[in-house]
C-alpha cells in the first residue's frame, strides 16, 4: 500500500499535465466540452507552477559560465545553459503576464466587456502567442531530454485555449441583435462598423498587438532594458535552437562522490580552489575534496583491507544518494552535511600521518606521488 501511494505521488504530478492537454484539445474540437471551467483554470495555476518548479530545478547558468557535469553525463538538470538569458528575464516575464492576463480576462468577463477592450485583450493574447511559439521553437533542440517535453505543454495549452475562446467569443458576438448606431462622422462609422464586425477582430488584434508591444518595449526601455531585449533573450543563449553564442566547455566531476557532487553549490559556499586531474578529466576541486580523498589515500596506504570495506559501503549507500543531488541547493546542504566528517578526516590525518597537509595539497595533482616522496 505504502509503494502505491508513493508511486501515484511521483505518477500522478508528471500524468496531470498530459491529462489536461488531451481534455483542453477535446474542448477545443468537441462542442460539448468538459468541466471547462476548471480546466482552463488548472491549465494556468498549474502550467505557471510546472515552469517555475522545472525551470528551478534546471539551476540554469547563462551561456559564459562554465557548467560542471558528471561523466558521461548528456542532458538533465545541470546540464544545459538557460534557454533565456537571465538579464532578459523581466522583458520576457513582462510579456508573458501581459498574454496570461489579456486570456483570463477575456475568459471570465467574455462578451461583458466593450468591443474596443476585446479587441485590446486579443492583442495582448497575440503576443502571447508569438512569445508561446519561440519559447517552443527554442526548446525544440534538446527534446530527447523528457523533461524538457514538459516545457512545451503550458505554450501550447495556453495557445488551445486562446483559439477556443477567440472562437466563443467571435461566435457569440455575430448572433447577438446589436443595435446599429449612425455617426454624423464618418470615421466615427467607419470603427463602429468594423468593431461591430466580429470577424474583424482577429485582423485588428493583431494590428494592434505592434504598437502595444512598442509602448511595451518603450516602458522596459525606462527601467533598464535594452531595446532588443526580446531577441536577446533567445539568442544570446547555447545549447538551444536560436542560440548564438559558444559556451566555455564543461567541468566534469565525478558523481560517485558527496564531496564531488558538492562542488555544484554556490562558490561563496564550497569555495573552490584549483582544477585537478581524475581519470584523465580535469575537476574543479575545494579543501573539503582534498580532505576528503587525503583520508581515503592514507587508509589505502596504511590499512588496505579497512579501505576496501569503507569503500565497498560508501558505493552501496553513497553513490545512490548522490545520484539525487541535482541542484545547486541541494550540493550547497550536501556540502554543509559533510562538514563535520571532514573535520573528522582532518583530526584523524594529523593524530596519523607525518605531513598532512602535505598528503591534503597534493590530492588530484598528476605527479601526487613523486611529491610524497619527497
């Protein structure tokens, strides 16, 4: 009972998403749709929610910041540099409330709103749209990476959605008896014919999407954004479909290790030192590292059948444990979990060995045992 319930918790989150994908296009082409009300509802809580978590989880770095992977490791958390660059961040944030808020109000307020403000809404949706698709576009290139997939279902349910009720509302609107009013000017009849025209809307609202988004461009431009920001943020980017740049190549680390696996923390917090060589690769290494590999190097030296045994129980229990450590939150609390054993190591190297922090500085250097000997 207790493994079901901790499948259907893992389960149930990553299913709910394609759930409401498959009902949303049903509403989409059925007339006689589902609960779509709280549909479109969850769509929205839940699809803001799933990016910022995965987006989070992600850790994303911009493109010339060198990441630090594990060997052989070709995708996932860490992996990637972030699809939008973080200075661009607030323009594309703008953007994206600007289409989420121009859908709900729309979506609750329908055909109690005045022509002109649907129009303006549906504007607002169109840049939605747009942002929707070039989201879509640059995500594309690194499908193979399934958590990736579930970056592209909020855009195009969110797109879904924003044809279904431009479709309601432009329906609804031409059977509705509206009363025909003449305007001595003839501007003046001109827009309360074309307004009164449902199916001109569609034309209009992306017409006028083009000077919103440059009033939009305008107000950004006063609170520090650049006036190319929109394609900045996608292009100034690796690893994706409209980047352009070349990103410094990875550190590789070893994902057998707690310490290792720790370095992914913040600096300021695992402060690193220097690179070194492991199985030909080079590694970022810290003081805790060295310690650490100080105190397995001495009990191999010394006590080879107690190094066997430590090592045969750490890659039982430890290795699967830092297979989960994928964040740089989590590495920044792995890394403070193992202070106190690295302090043990060090009690233990200078009650034992004759030149500790000798045995410390030389961890993970290519010539490590011709210095011993010295």
């Amino acid at each position: 009972m207790g493994g079901f319930l901790i499948l259907s918790l893992i389960v149930f989150p990553l299913g709910l998403p394609w759930i409401l994908t498959i009902i949303n296009t049903i509403n989409l082409v059925s007339k006689n749709k589902i609960k779509e009300d709280i549909i479109d509802l969850l769509i929205i809580i839940l699809g803001i929610i799933f990016t910022i978590l995965l987006y989070s989880y992600n850790s994303y770095k911009d493109y010339n910041i060198q990441l630090a992977i594990s060997y052989g490791q070709t995708g996932g958390g860490g992996f990637y540099h972030a699809p939008i660059l973080w200075n661009s961040m607030p323009t594309i944030i703008t953007l994206a409330i600007i289409g989420i808020v121009s859908y709900i109000i729309v979506r609750i307020k329908k055909l109690d709103l005045p022509p002109l403000i649907i129009v303006l809404s549906m504007s607002g949706m169109v840049i939605g749209i747009i942002l929707s698709m070039i989201w879509i576009y640059q995500i594309s290139k690194n499908l193979q990476d399934f958590l990736n997939v579930y970056y592209l279902l909020f855009p195009i349910n969110y797109i879904i959605c924003v044809i279904r009720i431009c479709k309601e509302i432009i329906y609804k609107f031409d059977n509705l008896q509206k009363e025909k009013k003449e305007y001595n000017n003839k501007i003046l009849n001109l827009c309360s014919k074309t307004l009164n025209n449902s199916s001109t809307w569609p034309g209009l609202a992306i017409l006028l999407a083009i000077p919103m988004l440059i009033i939009i461009v305008s107000i950004l431009i006063l609170c520090g954004q650049r006036p190319d920001e929109i394609i900045r943020a996608f292009t100034e980017t690796s690893d994706w479909k409209l980047s352009t740049k070349i990103s410094p190549p990875p550190i590789e680390y070893d994902a057998h290790y707690l310490c290792t696996v720790s370095l992914r923390g913040h600096k300021e917090l695992v402060k690193p030192i220097r690179y070194g060589i492991r199985k030909n690769n080079r590694i970022v290494v810290n003081r805790q590292l060295c310690v650490a590999n100080a105190f397995e190097d001495y009990i191999q030296e010394k006590l080879p059948r107690t190094h066997h045994f430590i090592r045969y129980i750490y890659d039982k229990y430890g290795y699967p444990i830092s297979k989960h450590i994928n964040t740089v939150r989590a590495a920044d609390i792995t890394y403070i979990l193992m202070k106190p054993l690295e302090y043990f190591f060090v009690v233990f190297l200078y009650l034992f060995d004759k030149k500790p922090e000798n045995r410390i500085a030389v961890q993970y250097l290519p010539n490590k045992k011709e210095i011993m000997k010295r």
